[in-house]
C-alpha cells in the first residue's frame, strides 16, 4: 500500500510517507496543508493526520479534506485524529460537580479539566498553563492527568530537568511576568496553539461536505486501514492508547 503521514510530528513509521510543515529529519519531507498537496489524484490508498486539524484555521478545514480526498484512491481510507471536545466537556462537567460537592480532588480535577478545555487556545507562550502545571514538582494530580492525557505527559515528565519544579510560585495557573507583544505574535505564529475544536457531529459533517463517505468514528485499535495496529501510530506496542483524550474518525473516499 501506499501511505501517507500529514502532519506527522516526531512520529513516523518507514512504511509511511511522512509529512509536516517543519521537516526534524530527512524521513519527514516538508509539505504545508494550506497550499496544494504536491500530489496526483489517486495517489494514496490510505491518509493518517493526528492532531493537526485543530491547529489549522477553521475556514480553511474544507478545502483541505478536500485535497486530501483528491490524493486517496477510489474508496481509500482517510483516519484523522483530533481533540475530542465533546469528551473534554463531559470530563469537565463531571469535575465541576465534584468540586461543587467538594469531593476528595475535585477542585484539582476542576482545574485542570478547565486548562484541557481552554490553556491550547488561549495560551500565549509556550508550553501554556498545562506545561507550567507539568513543571511542578510534584505533579499535582498526576495520575489523573495521566490518564487524561497519556503519553505525551509521560514523556515530558521522564525527560523534564531535575530543577523543573524550582519556580517563583506552586500555582499552576501562573506564567511569570506577562508576555510582551512581540514575543506573543512570534508564539502565534509557530502554530502550536490550537484554532478550532471538534466532536463527532461536527467533524462528520466537515468530511461529508468535503466529499466522503461512511463516515464514522472508531476506537484507537480499530481501523478499515489494513494492518494499522502494526504501525503503533494510536496505540504502542503494548495496546496502550497514545492520546487517550482523542477522537478517531475515519472515512472514505468515493
């Protein structure tokens, strides 16, 4: 098969064209999702974007699952991954009864399910409230967060410097000074804040109007991509899921 990585990030899988706007190795070949695809039509039997939607501006999501269904074959399989915002509400509704209740934890649940919710579209550095959370010493919460969260946290914390936690303040939602104007514009412009959010209703109708079909979401296990739990782009080695607060989609291509 042919395959396609977009946006792949630091993970990539040699049997994947990988792709992302900033190329870390030669395996990774550089390619803009806001431009055309430099692609034929029909060139790909399977697509993978991780966590990349949500960067883009909204107004441009339609044109660009178009391309991507340009580049896949007659019925090819498009799996794409994002934020589950619909799952992020409810964790959140649910911690704010527990801190209404004042339950064991639950005003830290609280405010750390506020932070999923808000930090990435907000945020005006690097890293946000969220990194400034993981750098305490210990993690408030961390095994919540952890599962929330999965990997991405795990590694941040087993490579994080031994003074990490030596700051001016022990509360999470502090940043230090503020961040001057030119410094934010330069954040903004790095793209790792996030631009939009999704849930299963309005994700499915993005890739229908794009042109799709059987659209549906799945599990991070479970893909009509032949042999896809071999790649361990969703899931590790041991079955673990990579990005436990996701939502997987995938459709195909008429």
């Amino acid at each position: 098969m042919k395959l396609l990585n977009l946006g792949c990030g630091g993970r990539c899988h040699p049997d994947w064209e990988n792709c992302d706007l900033h190329s870390s190795s030669p395996q990774i070949k550089k390619v803009d999702l806001l431009g055309p695809l430099p692609w034929e039509e029909a060139t790909f039997e399977a697509v993978y974007c991780s966590h990349v939607l949500e960067h883009l501006p909204r107004g441009k999501v339609p044109s660009v699952l178009k391309e991507i269904r340009r580049i896949l074959h007659r019925k090819g399989i498009f799996r794409l991954v994002v934020p589950d915002l619909a799952g992020i509400a409810r964790a959140y509704l649910e911690s704010l009864e527990e801190a209404k209740k004042d339950l064991p934890g639950g005003r830290l649940r609280h405010e750390w399910m506020t932070l999923e919710l808000l930090d990435q579209l907000v945020r005006e550095k690097s890293g946000g409230f969220m990194g400034r959370w993981w750098k305490l010493d210990p993690v408030p919460g961390q095994d919540f967060i952890q599962a929330r969260v999965g990997q991405e946290a795990t590694a941040h914390w087993k490579n994080r410097s031994p003074h990490a936690g030596t700051t001016s303040s022990t509360d999470p939602i502090y940043l230090g000074e503020p961040v001057d104007e030119k410094s934010r514009l330069a954040f903004l412009k790095t793209g790792e804040c996030h631009r939009w959010m999704y849930d299963e209703v309005s994700l499915g109708q993005l890739l229908i109007q794009a042109g799709f079909e059987d659209v549906k979401s799945c599990q991070a296990g479970e893909s009509a991509i032949r042999e896809f739990s071999s790649y361990h782009l969703d899931t590790d080695e041991s079955g673990q899921v990579r990005k436990p607060d996701s939502l997987f989609m995938e459709a195909r291509a008429p």
